[in-house]
C-alpha cells in the first residue's frame, strides 16, 4: 500500500479511471457483436446500422484513449471486411 499522500489518491484515481474503461470496452464488444450477427443474419439494413454505431464507439474510444489508435483502425478495418463481404454476396 502507498504510503504518500499523492500516490493514495493516484490509486483512488486510477480504480475510478479503469472501472470507466471497462465500460467502455464491454460496450465495444457489445456494438462489435451485433455487427457480427447482422453480418450472419445477412441483413445488409441492419448491418450498415450496426457498422456505422460501431465505426463511431471505437472512434470514440481511440480518442479518449480506452484502446489504442493501431487497435482502433485494427477492428474497425476487420469488422468492415466482414460487412463489405456479407454485402457482396
């Protein structure tokens, strides 16, 4: 345990900070998955719905710097190959 005043309330800082972080991460992979069973579904209505809410969460999320940029562009890029390909055929 700290034992300085400032490195208490780092930590107090930081729990608050990581439990607002898992939020936001159980809801990319909520917003992620619903794109996934749009895309399974074949719904193309749905899924440009789905991808859009999705593209703007991690977007989001890059920018508060819940996940990092590379990981943002990373999802975003496999999840929209996944709609682009569901669409085509």
């Amino acid at each position: 345990m700290a034992n300085l005043k400032s490195s208490k309330k780092d930590i107090r800082r930081s729990g608050r900070k990581r439990i607002a972080n898992q939020s936001v991460r159980t809801s990319l992979k909520t917003y992620l998955k619903k794109v996934r069973k749009a895309v399974e579904a074949a719904d193309t209505e749905v899924t440009a719905g789905a991808l859009q809410t999705a593209q703007s969460k991690i977007d989001r999320a890059a920018q508060k710097g819940v996940i990092h940029k590379n990981q943002a562009r990373r999802r975003l890029s496999r999840i929209a190959k996944k709609a682009n390909k569901a669409a085509q055929g």
